[in-house]
C-alpha cells in the first residue's frame, strides 16, 4: 500500500460533523412520535441517541476504511470479480436466457410458487419494465429524469378511468395507456429541450410532482386523492379469473410485457436511433454538427420511454384494482432511477438484478420492521461503495465491423 | 466546378456585449480549393468559424453556401440543418462520442442518409429498425461500408472497435475528420487540426486534407497556427486581426504582406517572413 496517511484527528473532526447533521435531522425524524389517537407528540430520545451514535461510527468506520484504503481491497476484486463472471458466461448467453425463461414460465407450476412468490416475482417484473423504459431515457439519451412515475400514472390512470367510466377492456386500453403516456413525455419533453444534467433533473422532478398534485385536485376525473376502485382485473377472449388463477395470469401477463420490453429495448439500442440516444448522451454538440436534429432525438427518448411506463402503469392499476394519487410519488421514481443506476447505467442485464435486489431486500427485511429502510439503505451503500459504476458495467457495441449485428 | 465561389462570406460582423469579436469580415471559398484563415490569438477566427457552422447567430452579414447552382443563407439556418447543408467541422478540442466505437462515431454521421431527415421517416426506420427488415439492414450495411472506406482513409480500420475516446490523440483527430467526411459535405472546416500533433502525423494530416480537396469532393477551410503547413497546404489565405481582414491572397502573397507581419510580429518592417516554420512559434 502506497503513502497511507492515517489521520485520527480527522477522523474525529468528521465523525463529530456526521454526528452533528445526524443530530439535527434525528431530532425532528425519529425524536417525536404521533402516537394513534392521541392528540400530542411524544418524545422519544432513546432514537436520537441511538441514530448520533449510529452515524458517528459510520463516518468513522468510512474515514479509516478511506485512509487505510479499504475501497481498493473491494472495489478492484468486485469490478475484476463481476468481469470474470461476465466472461465466464458470455459463451453460454442463450442458454442463460431461455433457462431463465423457461423457469419463469414454469414458476406458478413449481412446488415453491406459492401465491406470497408470484407476488413478488409481479412486483419484480414491474419495475424491470420501468427500468428498461427509464434507461433508454437515463441510461441511453442521459436525460436525468427524476420525474419518471408521472408516465406511470398517466398510464394507470388512462386504464382505471376508461375502464370504469367507459366499460374499455384491458387490451384496447393497454395502447392508449402507451400513447396517453408517450403525449405525456413529448409535453415534458418540448419546455426542457434545452436544459441538461441538474437543470433538467429539478424540472423532472417539479413535473412528476406536478401530475400527482392534478391528479390529487382533478376531482370529476379523478376522483381526487380517494382515487378509482373496483378497476377490472385484464380477462382472455372472455375468461375471466378469480383467487390464484387471476395471480398466475396477471404474472404471465407482466411476464410477457416485460419481455416485450426487454426485447424491444434491446432491439432499438441498436437501431440508428438509439445509436443517436447514445450520442446525444455523449456530446450534444457534436451531434448537431453533424446534422442530427437534438429536438427530435430528445423528444423520442421521453416518448419511447414514457409508452414503457405507460404500459407498467396500465398494468399496475390492472393488478391493485384501486390506484390513487399516493402510489405516485417521488420515492417511486427514486426508486426507479436507482434500480438504472445501481444495474449500471444502460445495461439491461444490470436492470433486472437491480430490480430483483431493489424488491427483494426490503422484503427480505420485513422481520427488522422499524430499522428495514435503514439495512435497505446501508444495502445500497455498500452495492455502490464497491460497485460504483453499477452492476453491469459493460458496453457492448451497437455493432462491430465485419461481423455485422453482434 | 473547381473556382466558383463555394462560400462566400459579406460583411460578417459579431459583437457579444460590447465586445465586437469580428467587424466587417468578407471572404470567400472556392470550390475544389483549401482555403486558411490565420491570425494571431484573438484575432476572431473561431468565431468566424462558428458563425459559418451555424454555432453563432452573426450580429450582421451574410453567410452564402452556393451548391447545385443553390444559393443558401447559412446564417439564417439552425445549427443542424446546417450540416445538412453539407457544411462539416471538426472541433479545437476533439468532441469524439468517447464511449461509442470509431464505427459508431461514423455511422452517427450517417443518421440523416439512414433515417431520413422527417419524423415520419424515422419513425419508419425505427419501426423497420427494430425488426430488422431487409430495406434497414440495406441501408445500415451500406453506411457501414462508407464508414469503413473512411475508416480505411484515415488508417483505422484496425481500431474500428475501438471506443474512440482510448484511441491515440493523432488517431482521435483523424477520427473526428473521417466522422465529419462521413456526412458528404462541400466544405469541411477544421479547427487546428495540428494542434498537438508530432511532425510525421501533421504531415499525414496534410496529405488527408490534400486528399479530401483533390479526390473526395470537399473543399477545406482551415484554421491552423503551424505556419508551415498552412502555407505549404494553402490554395487561399486569410489573415484576420482585432476582427477584421488585414490580408486576403495566396500563401506567397500573404507572406510578404507587410501588414501580416505587423500582426504577428510587431512594427519591424519590410522584413519577409521565412519560408517554413517561421511564424511558428511567434503565433502560438
């Protein structure tokens, strides 16, 4: 190890400056608590006690991995580890993919598909959805888009109101959901053409925020924040189902949209226009130097990606029965994003382990009930401390030469 | 074709604020010739530069591109519509799409000759794209093939999956010219293609632009401070300084300009300036 400067006077400065913050945030987060059918707050210092001390030790413990030089014991074994198991299973790629389609497939058959598993494997597949759409907006054309759940809404909205209102069945309104949401994205996309990186990110956000807050005070439409029930669940050439079988079909459902998009989102990268996405990501000027119209190629990355969502949105109202205007808040485009970023930013493979962990380990914490967000937090850290470019970090290009499609 | 007027720029004027960074600039480009636009620092010349490719919006005056007989007012265009026009430039700093391939970086430049420059036409190609129906696959094997006859060009077949931003410094300068060829335009304009660039690669370099003006159809508008090379390479010179033309002719003409060398090298007058390297150094 090369010139390692160990600071114990620095590490104390920063664990007392953590410690402070964690402080002041604590005191009105978990310091006071509005217990049910009580009137008034109650105190509770036993949490701020234990969250200051919490933070401290964190900061410590990162300060002294820092400066004994932690990062590279595990950054550089886990960036060659993922890279050897890339390549180790690259020359089995198909056979990767149609075994994990054909046990997706069998999944609702197999002895350990009980009703809690098809469940989560729905949750799992929705938010594959929303990641590929959202990394061809993110990942591909690197518009920071924190707004992303708007689409979603729209999409579910489009399918309870047509349903309930217009008696509409799932399949047609699955395609207006799409357009309904693409319209959505092209509106977004026209005041922010001009904007980048943390200007857009807070105009994205202001949008997101924008739809929930119509769709919360919209009420002849809407129905307000009591949101639509009774929203029919999707039947097949007049079937209808109920109890399990209504589960199993809305997995293989969502089984097959996510696949769709999985297949569309990989088929279009390669594409002229999602060559273009990728290069507008790059260097925009550039681009238009060579007469590439950024409006249109911005534009069409919002729409692409926000028919993706759509579709999700449709399905997701189609699966609760009940939408309402809490289910589209801002944790759920944070959540998204992260599932593109923590994939590794364009990888597709990356989206569908970053859904599965970003699902899966909140469930897994249930047992630890108040301190769940905080193991799914220091999850997430520990994922980008050693992984700081995503899962799956690599790009394979569009084509190569000679060899034609790869 | 070769002599006609290609580029004709009148009265270019640019003021940002107060500052007037080009006054009453006129010049013109011939067809089939290389054209150089030289001064000192802060004489204007990328500005004029930016203004010809569409970057700028000039304060006054005109930008004409004559093609097929067509006069177009360039500078009434928007940036992209510009390369349309078939004007292609490179950058002072190389802007290479670093991640993507050399052969991406080409067919980028093919986009419009692959999907066509309407909406409707993209969506087309995207929908066909995605399918990969035979018309598409056509049409991307024959960008392909244009991507590496310029790929051949420059010498980087080798490096055609490479991602551009590992490549070499010469070989990313090389790049960003085969990328700017590879939208077929009349009139390249490159921006200190030299910039950083050994003896031997300034020499290939020349022999390329030398190549684009004699076979590849294109005429050069260079702005270059390795004297040398732009008097060596020069059909056409244009000296800029404080924002105006101080000199305008053939490289010989230019060089015993006694007002060009007042701008470079102070009052001493009536003193030639050598053949080769001479302004080299002083200009940098």
């Amino acid at each position: 190890m090369d010139a390692i400067a160990v600071r114990p006077l620095l590490w104390i400065k920063e664990a007392a400056l953590a410690a402070a913050v964690a402080f002041v945030l604590a005191l009105p987060l978990a310091g006071f608590r509005l217990p049910d059918g009580v009137g008034s707050l109650t105190f509770r210092p036993q949490w701020v006690i234990v969250a200051v001390i919490a933070v401290a030790l964190g900061r410590l413990a990162l300060a002294m991995a820092r400066d004994f030089g932690v990062a590279r014991w595990i950054a550089a074994p886990a960036a060659s580890g993922m890279e050897a198991v890339r390549s180790a299973f690259s020359p089995y790629r198909t056979w990767l993919i149609v075994g994990s389609i054909v046990f997706m497939v069998a999944l609702p058959m197999l002895p350990f598909g009980t009703r809690r598993v098809l469940d989560l494997a729905t949750l799992v597949l929705i938010y594959v959805m929303l990641g590929a759409g959202l990394n061809v907006v993110v990942g591909l054309a690197g518009l920071l888009d924190l707004g992303y759940v708007a689409f979603y809404a729209v999409g579910a909205y489009t399918y309870g109101i047509l349903a309930t209102q217009f008696g509409l069945s799932f399949w047609v309104c699955l395609p207006l959901a799409g357009l309904f949401a693409a319209l959505a994205g092209i509106a977004l996309g026209f005041p922010v053409l001009r904007l980048r990186g943390d200007y857009l990110a807070i105009v994205t956000l202001g949008f997101g925020e924008m739809v929930r807050i119509v769709l919360i005070n919209w009420h002849s439409l809407t129905n307000g924040s009591n949101g639509i029930a009774r929203i029919p669940t999707p039947g097949f050439f007049g079937m209808q189902f109920s109890g399990v079988s209504r589960l199993t079909f809305l997995y293989f459902i969502i089984f097959g949209m996510a696949m769709f998009t999985m297949m569309f989102a990989a088929r279009i990268r390669v594409t002229a226009l999602g060559r273009a996405w990728e290069a507008l990501r790059e260097d925009e000027i550039a681009c238009r130097s060579l007469g590439l119209n950024p409006t249109t190629i911005k534009l069409s990355a919002f729409a692409v990606g926000a028919t993706l969502a759509g579709f999700a949105g449709a399905f997701f109202a189609a699966r609760q029965g009940f939408i309402s205007p809490a289910s589209f808040t801002f944790m759920e485009s944070a959540i998204i994003l992260a599932i593109v970023v923590l994939g590794g930013m364009g990888s597709q493979t990356g989206i569908v382990f970053a859904a599965a962990v970003l699902v899966l380990l909140p469930e897994l914490f249930r047992d630890f009930t108040e301190l769940r967000l905080l193991l799914f937090g220091a999850a997430m850290v520990l994922i980008m401390v050693s992984r700081p470019q995503g899962l799956v970090a690599h790009r394979e290009p569009s084509l190569r030469l000679g060899k034609g499609k790869p | 074709m070769t002599g006609t007027s290609l580029l004709a720029v009148d009265g270019l004027t640019m003021r940002f604020g107060g500052l007037q960074a080009v006054d009453r600039v006129s010049f013109e480009v011939a067809c089939g010739e290389i054209a150089a636009l030289i001064g000192p620092n802060g004489a204007g010349k990328t500005t004029v530069f930016n203004c010809v490719t569409g970057f700028y919006r000039p304060t006054a005056g005109q930008i004409e591109l004559t093609r097929d007989g067509r006069a177009l007012a360039i500078e009434r265009l928007a940036g992209h519509l510009i390369a349309r026009a078939g004007i292609a430039r490179t950058f002072q700093n190389i802007r290479l799409f670093p991640h993507m391939t050399a052969l991406e970086n080409l067919l980028i430049a093919r986009h419009n000759a692959l999907t066509g420059t309407s909406v409707i036409a993209g969506i087309a190609h995207a929908v066909s794209g995605l399918f990969g129906l035979p018309l598409t696959r056509r049409a991307e094997a024959d960008a392909t093939e244009i991507a590496r006859l310029w790929l051949a060009r420059v010498g980087l077949v080798d490096d055609a999956d490479r991602p551009a931003g590992t490549l070499p410094y010469g070989a990313q300068r090389r790049l960003e010219i085969a990328r700017a060829m590879c939208t077929e335009p009349v009139l390249l304009c490159v921006d200190e293609p030299a910039a950083g660039l050994n003896a031997g690669e300034t020499r290939e370099l020349a022999q390329l632009l030398r190549n684009i003006r004699d076979h590849y159809g294109a005429s050069v508008l260079l702005i270059e401070h390795h004297m040398a090379m732009v008097m060596d390479l020069s059909d056409h010179v244009v000296v800029l300084d404080h924002g105006h033309v101080i000199a305008d002719g053939s490289a010989e003409a230019v060089r015993h300009d006694p007002k060009v060398i007042r701008a470079y090298l102070g009052e001493e007058e009536g003193v030639a300036l050598p053949q080769g390297s001479g302004l080299h150094g002083e200009s940098a």
